[in-house]
C-alpha cells in the first residue's frame, strides 16, 4: 500500500502485481485506487460505518477508471461520500436500498451509462440490440436482486427457441440493419451479457454474488469457412471484373488487403496513410478490437496499396464518396463478387479466416498465426490446430507411410524393419 496524491499520471503508472493492491490518497483519506492483478483500477472510499473501533470497515467502490470518473471527479466524490458519512449516514446501505427498488431493466441503463467505457463502438452497438431485443423482454421487470440461476436459464431457453426473435415484415416495411434473431448463438451471448453487468452489479456493491457465473451456455459450432486455392483464383477474376465494371478501386482494393493481411474488416476500412511504414512494411494500428497493433505486410499488400490514388484532404487508404471519409457499403459490392466468384455464403470475416488456414496448412506455427492475427489469447488462434503441418501430424504421416510400405506384396520372408524412433 502505498500513500501519495491520486492524480492522472498516478493512476496511469499503477502496475498490476500478483495480488490487488491499493494506492491510497494523501489528500483525502479513505479515497484510494484499487489495482487489481488482471490491471483493472478503480476508486474508492474506505470508511468505519458507527463510531468507536468495534464499528464495521467498509469499502465502497466510486467508479471504474474512466469516463466518466477523473481522479479529480473521484475525489470530489469521495468528500460527499464521507461528508454523509461524518452525519451518521452508511453510503453502502444507502445504495444497497435503492438497488433492492431497481428492476434488471434499470440496472442495464446503469450499466450502459458507466460500465462500458471500455468497449468498441460495434460491441457496445451489440450489447445494445441485445438488451433491448432479449433482456429487457425476458428479465426487464424483475428487480435484478432477486434474479435467480433458473431465471437466467429460462432466458437462454427462450431466446433459443426464438421468443423474442422479430419476424420478417411485408416486402418494403423492414427496417433498416440485421433483425433480431434467436438461436443458440444468440441465446449464449445474451448469457455473457446478463454476465458482465452482474459482474458490474457485484463491483458497485449492489449485489452479492452473480447468478449468471457458471450457467452453461449452448454449444455453438464456430464458422470455418476456408477458401481453397481453386476458390481464392475465382475470387481474383471476380475481383478484376468488378475493378473494370466500377470504375472505383477502392472496394476492391479493401477485399484484396482483407485477403492478403488478415485484417478486420473495420481495421481495412478505417486504415489511414499515416499509420503506413513503407519503409519497414508495417502498419502499427494505433486501436482495434484487441488494443494497438503492428500488421505485416507482404508484397502482394503493398502493390495494393502502391496502386491507390490519395484523395487530397481524406485520410484514408480506402476513400469513400464523401470528402474526407472511410469507403461505406462495402457489404453490397462484396454480394455482387461473391456470386460472380460462386461462393454462396462465404462472408467478408471468412477471409481473415482464409489467410490464417493458408499459413497454417504451410506450417507457420499458431503462435506466429496469432501474432499476425492480433489475437489476444492462444485459445482463439486454436481453431487452426487441425490445419496445423505441425510435427504430430507429420509423426502421423511417416507412420502411415511404413505401415503402406509393410502392406505392399512383398516376397515371402522379406522383413520390413520399423525403426524405433529416438527419445
């Protein structure tokens, strides 16, 4: 535990250690950051509720690290909060009793409103719909305290027998984007989400424990759509025919870079010249899904990019109609090279997924996969294992091989030796 001013600076230095720890303010005390070992911070106020030394420590949490809490706003608040409790007031039963009036559709306009601070736009965008289209249907009227594991189990059953899926309007009344759907898929996100904002629930001190830890969500099977080489050629004669036909290089261009980096689609899309090397062949993306990133980039990359016009006053790599901004609608024209190139089905993701499968079967390791991937965690760059021509299945093929080799007709009392191998 250390003591000293809480200041930006202060909070940004904090390094997580192997246990939580505390930086303890020396301005206001009881105002401390919470520091725990996966790097999460938040403020604090510690206080005795009653008087004298029999009477109970508490902690009560402010707010994470983030809008909208500044040490400065973190401070502030913690003065109020110890102002209420210097006139006999206990901040943490004060809150604990309005939460018991809370309904879970309440605490989701809570959570949304200080406990997203650190997601994208597109997953907040999700946890959205989510919300509004499965949650708040199913649990929105129960007050969130009271909400039981059978409750949220029946929630993942409904929304996977498509409850609170929204059908298909008449031909020109649908609304605009994707419509909700149930699903298994569905259903276990749904499962996640009611996850993390009890999670949010039990750091603000408004619940004891989250009901949604441990519900086992459906199996899902994840896409895994490779292209083969006979595919990739037919997307590449697809790809210069729609070239010619538009007279627009910047569609095309994004789908090749998608192919030839593995990048997200929204990491093409908002790719700016700055943040080119040229030099060093890298990208150094100052934010995607997981954080600052470097992407690689190959030869066949850089001839994309060396035959791009630069728009004057637009930023980006793939330019859209409008004056200084990122190209829009790219769905539509990949629809349209999809069905020249016949593959039905095949989504824009799926090409990330064919740049990875293609340095896999050539026996990159799933660590370099993954460092050229961004991924975060090894088990999301494990999809590729089967792909993998790593030493057991090139133990499976030489053993295959000798016992081919022991089957053949050969004359009788010719022995096949089978060396052991070392080890």
């Amino acid at each position: 535990m250390r003591v000293q001013r809480i200041t930006k600076r202060a909070v940004d230095a904090a390094q997580p250690r192997a246990r939580a720890y505390l930086l303890r303010d020396q301005e206001v005390r009881g105002f401390c950051l919470v520091v725990t070992p996966g790097g999460a911070k938040s403020y604090a106020v510690d206080y005795r509720a009653g008087h004298g030394r029999n009477s109970v420590k508490r902690r009560l949490t402010i707010g994470k690290r983030g809008p909208p809490w500044t040490p400065e706003q973190a401070r502030a608040e913690a003065k109020r909060l110890l102002g209420l409790i210097a006139d006999g007031e206990d901040p943490a039963e004060t809150r604990k009793a309005a939460a018991r009036q809370m309904t879970f559709a309440d605490l989701c306009v809570l959570y949304l409103v200080e406990g997203v601070a650190h997601k994208k736009p597109r997953t907040l965008l999700a946890d959205n719909g989510r919300i509004e289209h499965h949650l708040k249907p199913l649990l929105g009227a129960k007050r969130f305290d009271e909400i039981e594991r059978g409750d949220i189990e029946r929630l993942m059953r409904d929304v996977m027998a498509g409850k609170t899926a929204v059908r298909e309007p008449k031909k020109g009344k649908r609304p605009p984007g994707n419509l909700p759907r149930g699903g298994k898929g569905v259903a276990g996100q749904c499962v996640a989400l009611v996850s993390t904002i009890m999670s949010f629930a039990v750091a603000r001190g408004l619940l004891e424990a989250n009901m949604a830890r441990g519900v086992k969500k459906p199996p899902t099977r994840k896409m895994e759509r490779f292209l083969s080489e006979a595919e990739i050629a037919r997307l590449a004669e697809a790809l210069d025919a729609e070239a010619a036909r538009a007279n627009d290089p910047y569609p095309v261009a994004a789908i090749k870079l998608l192919l030839f980096t593995g990048c997200r689609r929204g990491e093409v899309l908002g790719l700016q010249w700055g943040w080119i090397d040229f030099e060093r062949a890298m990208v150094m993306l100052p934010d995607s899904k997981t954080g600052r990133k470097p992407v690689y980039l190959n030869a066949p990359a850089l001839d994309v990019l060396a035959g791009l016009p630069r728009q004057q006053d637009n930023p980006y790599v793939i330019c859209g109609r409008r004056i200084g901004q990122p190209l829009v609608g790219l769905d539509k024209v990949w629809v349209r090279v999809r069905k020249a190139a016949r593959l039905e089905g095949v989504r824009l993701h799926d090409l990330r997924h064919s740049f990875a499968s293609i340095g896999a079967a050539s026996g990159d390791s799933l660590l370099v996969i993954g460092k050229l991937l961004g991924h975060r965690h090894a088990v999301t760059t494990a999809r590729y294992a089967h792909l993998s021509a790593d030493p057991v299945r090139q133990a499976a093929e030489a053993i295959g091989k000798r016992i081919e080799a022991a089957m053949q007709h050969r004359p009788k009392g010719e022995v096949v030796e089978l060396h052991r191998a070392a080890g």
